[in-house]
C-alpha cells in the first residue's frame, strides 16, 4: 500500500538524466518529513547543521493539526528506545539525561545514558576515572559491573555509603554526568529549489514542507483525474467500437488506412485518448530539452490493433464494466480535496506504523 502511495507522485517529479537515461529525480516527496524523524547533522563549507530527532507519530499529528487549519504544536526531540529524559530549559534548547537509581546504601544503578553517549565511552572516559582517581582527584567509586545487552543500558556501581551520600548531595546525574545539552540553533536545511535555509525553529520546517508538500497533492488530484478520465474515454471508445462492428454499423475490412482514420474522425472516435494526455503532460519537458516530433494525424491504433477474440458481446461487456469503474473511480476522485488525499496517505502509513513499530504502552 505504501509503494501505491509513492508511485502516485512519480509523474510530479522532475528527473535527472545520466547520459540521456532517465535516473533518480532530483527529490523525492514523501508524506511526511523525514529529515524530523532521521534527525540530520554535518558541517559544510561556512554552515554547520544540526537537527534532532523527532516523534514520528507527534509530527503526523502536527500534519493533521495543519491539515485543519491549526499552527503546529511544539515537539520535544525523541528519540527511538531512549528511556531517559529530555527537557526544555530555553528556546531551542534542551537537556537530555540519563537514568540512575540508589539500590542500596552502597549501590547505584545506572540504566540510561543521554542521547550519543556510548557505554564504552562511559566506561573509559566516566567511570574508570571515578574507579583509579587521577592525580588530582581521589577515587570515587570501588567497583562496576556492566550487564548491557544490544537494546538496554545497566552499570551496577559500587561505592562507600559517605561517598554515596555525597555524590546524592551534589546531585547524581551531574557527579556521574548523566546529562548533556541538545541544542537546535543550527537548523540549516537545502530547500525544495536546493538553496540553503537556516531555520529558527522545528515548527518552521514543518510549515516549509506542509506548503510544498500540498502543492503536490494539488498537483497529484489533477494528474489522476486528467488520467482517470484518459482511461474511461478509451474504454469507453473501445466498448463502442466493438458494439458497432458487432452490429454491422461500423465496417473496416479491406479498406485503407487512411480511409479507415478519416471514417473513425467522421464517427466522432477519439484519437487515443491516453496518448493524447500523456502527451499533453510531456510538453513542459519538452521545452527543457530537444523538442520530440509530433506525430502527425489521429492514432486509433488501440481501435485498429484489438485482437479478433476482442470483438465479442463478452469483452464489450466487460470493457463497460472497466469504463463504469474507472467513471466511478473518477467522481469519487473529484468529490476529494488535495487535504482527503494527504490525510488518506497519513492513515495508511499510520496503519503500517503500528505493525512495524507499535506505539509503546504507558501502562
């Protein structure tokens, strides 16, 4: 279903050409902003940029809230599996912590570290520090056991009760810094015409991509509807062209080709109404680049070329039920906005979300 929804936009996207071969586009569109999700952070030549992750399900919310023509809420940076915590001290600026327990009088547990702090960078740069003491600072701690597995975080310390009595005093997520800053003042992004964007706050991201992001669906209704409407006149044409020649009001054997166009034209059939469309959408490509020869007259090749078994009261039958589809298809297409569009791509992708990667329980 979600691959539906992407091949939707293929014919909105500009291409690139690699050696007059049609490669990737130069972007792709997807529903939502990944970059929020994925988080983005690099330096390039006078920019630096740096962009947290956000909860995918509080931004198809914000997308929603958008949608019916609310202001996006704020959104505190999220991150997969993380069971610390992260709070807001400024704008754009936020601490994130770990976890630590006292288990006893002697023991303290640690089960989380901030966001970007790995356990073996925590052993050697926190704790065997605290374990040896420096020549400066007397030890802290007397012993660490870690019992870590691929998802989870534990650090079982061991130290003399004063000790432990101290570093609570002092606060513990400070003594064993458990705690890092995460700022968001370096929000720079390309935009959708590839020109450099520095953006003050994860609200402005979102409306940048929600702009762009409907012009699309505008742009994706008119394209279906143009091609659903391509589609039935060709059926339509079809079913036609077999009741006649079944009913002997339409002849076309042993006749010229340019006989049979001119009679088809006079009939009132339509030149390949799919072609036709296709073609009219190319125009603006065309004009970029070389411009492609027209061909010239009618093309009633999809008439003309329908095997002989075509010509029955079945496959007549059956191509009136593909055309009354597809004008079914079509109306209910028309009686949707660009926002029923985007708000039926959010609920099919939030009904794969939830078998990929199911809400976590607050129970």
């Amino acid at each position: 279903m979600l691959t539906d929804i992407t091949n939707m936009d293929d014919n909105l996207l500009k291409y690139n050409y690699d050696d007059n071969q049609r490669v990737e586009p130069e972007w792709y569109i997807p529903i939502i902003p990944t970059v929020l999700i994925n988080g983005s952070e690099g330096i390039g030549t006078g920019w630096a940029s740096k962009i947290p992750n956000y909860d995918i399900r509080e931004i198809i919310s914000n997308i929603h809230r958008m949608l019916n023509g609310q202001e996006p809420l704020p959104m505190l940076p999220n991150y997969k599996n993380f069971r610390g915590t992260i709070e807001q001290v400024m704008d754009n600026q936020y601490m994130n912590s770990g976890e630590v327990a006292i288990i006893d009088s002697t023991t303290i547990e640690i089960s989380e570290l901030p966001v970007k702090t790995w356990t073996q960078a925590f052993k050697e740069n926190v704790l065997e520090p605290m374990l040896n003491g420096t020549e400066k600072v007397p030890p802290l701690i007397t012993d660490y056991k870690d019992y870590h597995t691929d998802t989870t975080v534990r650090f079982v310390i061991k130290m003399s009760e004063e000790k432990l009595r101290e570093a609570e005093a002092a606060g513990l997520h400070k003594v064993f810094k458990l705690q890092s800053p995460l700022t968001c003042n370096s929000m720079v992004l390309f935009d959708h015409v590839g020109s450099l964007k520095k953006y003050e706050s994860v609200q402005d991201i979102l409306k940048d991509f929600f702009e762009l992001r409907m012009k699309y669906y505008v742009l994706r209704k008119d394209w279906l509807v143009g091609m659903l409407g391509a589609e039935s006149a060709k059926l339509s044409n079809q079913a036609r062209f077999i009741l006649e020649k079944i009913q002997g009001t339409l002849v076309i054997e042993n006749k010229p080709k340019k006989e049979l166009i001119r009679m088809l034209q006079k009939m009132g059939y339509d030149s390949d109404p799919v072609k036709a469309w296709k073609q009219a959408q190319e125009k603006d490509e065309e004009e970029e680049g070389a411009e492609k020869e027209d061909d010239s007259g009618p093309d009633y090749n999809y008439l003309l070329s329908m095997p002989m078994w075509f010509l029955t009261k079945e496959k007549k039958e059956e191509l009136c039920r593909q055309r009354d589809a597809k004008m079914t298809e079509l109306n209910t297409l028309k009686k949707k906005s660009p926002e029923d569009l985007w708000r039926e791509d959010l609920a099919a992708f939030s009904e794969e979300l939830e078998v990929f990667l199911p809400a976590p329980s607050h129970e």
